[in-house]
C-alpha cells in the first residue's frame, strides 16, 4: 500500500527549510530554488504547495507569528501572570529579545520582511504587516486596565505608552540581533523602563 503524504507535515518541512536558509543568508537571498535544496526536496514540489515565493514567505511568516504567540503564553503562565497587565506586558515585551535560536530567526526575518516590504508592493499589501497595529491596540488595553487596578501611573497616555514600549522593545531586539548589546543588557533596559510605568512594582 502506498505511503499516504502529510500535506501539512511537507508544508511544514519547507516553511521551515525557508527559515533555516533565511537565518544563514539572508531572507533577501532566499528563492524557491535554494528552499527546494535546503528542503531535499524538487523546485516543483515547493511550488506544488506555494505558487510565489510571496506565498511560501507569508506563509512562513505566519508559523513564526504563531510560534511567537505560544512563547508569549507559555512565558506568561510560567510567570503566574495570565490575569495580571504588568505581567503580560513584561511577557510580549521580553519575547522581542532575540535570548534564542528560534527567537532570533524570528526577529532577523521579520526584520528582513519589513524592509524588502518597502520595496516590494507584493510583500507590503500581506496583511502580516498589520500585527504591529494589533499589538498597539492589545498594549493600549493592558496599560488602561493596569492603570484601573492602580498598579501604572495614572498619569501616563495609554496609548502613546504603548507606541513607545513597542518602539524599545524593538529597538533593543535589533541592538542584540546587531551585537551592539546582549539580550541579558537589553532585558535590563526593558525592566528598568517597566519599573517606571509600574512605579509601586519591582
């Protein structure tokens, strides 16, 4: 009896042969082609379940993002914090770190991604690039509900807040992925602003 084919399990295997090759080279070097070798795999079974390299991107894009949010969950429920807004905004803020393989590849990508989108109007128009605004929004919510409880300073703009802990956090996950510190020096950074907009938390 012929062997049945996981379609999801090959999807897989080549997002993440895509990956692997984008972590080493560069996304901007990355082709069907170099994804079809680092996967094993024909360049006609890659596009058999992607169409464009655009597609096989997005798509890859995607499993990191989900991959990102079950790091964030796990981190925040091992920290105790599933109810608490300091706790799970210190969890999304801490993930923007590059501290891993995994959390690297997918800084480095997305990084990649955003910049080859300024050029590219096929990359710019995947509604990925939306994510930042939802964040915006979850942030928002979190600093107002914390705000409420009276554990933030009630002084503070929720949503300028939000703008400008997403603006460090990304910007010290670059300096790490840059070398320009390391991800223990910009943890430090994060959670000494964090004491500030939690000024009666440690």
């Amino acid at each position: 009896m012929p062997k049945l084919v996981d379609h999801e399990e090959r999807r897989a295997h080549i997002i993440d042969a895509l990956l692997r090759s984008a972590a080493s080279s560069g996304l901007h070097s990355v082709t069907m082609r170099s994804v079809a070798i680092e996967a094993g795999v024909s360049v006609r079974l890659v596009q058999y379940y992607f169409d464009t390299k655009e597609q096989l991107l997005l798509a890859a894009m995607t499993r990191l993002a989900l991959r990102m949010g079950e790091r964030i969950q796990h981190r925040v429920r091992a920290a105790g914090s599933t109810t608490d807004p300091r706790g799970i905004i210190e969890a999304v803020l801490v993930e923007a770190v590059p501290t891993d393989e995994e959390s690297r590849t997918f800084h480095l990508v997305y990084t990649e991604y955003a910049v080859l989108s300024v050029t590219d109007p096929a990359l710019a128009g995947q509604p990925f690039l939306a994510a930042p605004d939802e964040m915006d929004s979850f942030l928002v919510a979190q600093l107002t509900a914390a705000q409420q409880a009276g554990d933030a300073d009630p002084h503070l703009d929720p949503r300028q807040e939000a703008v400008v802990l997403l603006a460090v956090s990304a910007g010290l996950g670059l300096s790490v992925l840059l070398n320009q510190r390391t991800a223990d020096e910009a943890t430090a950074v994060l959670h000494y602003h964090l004491a500030r907009v939690f000024p009666d938390r440690t």
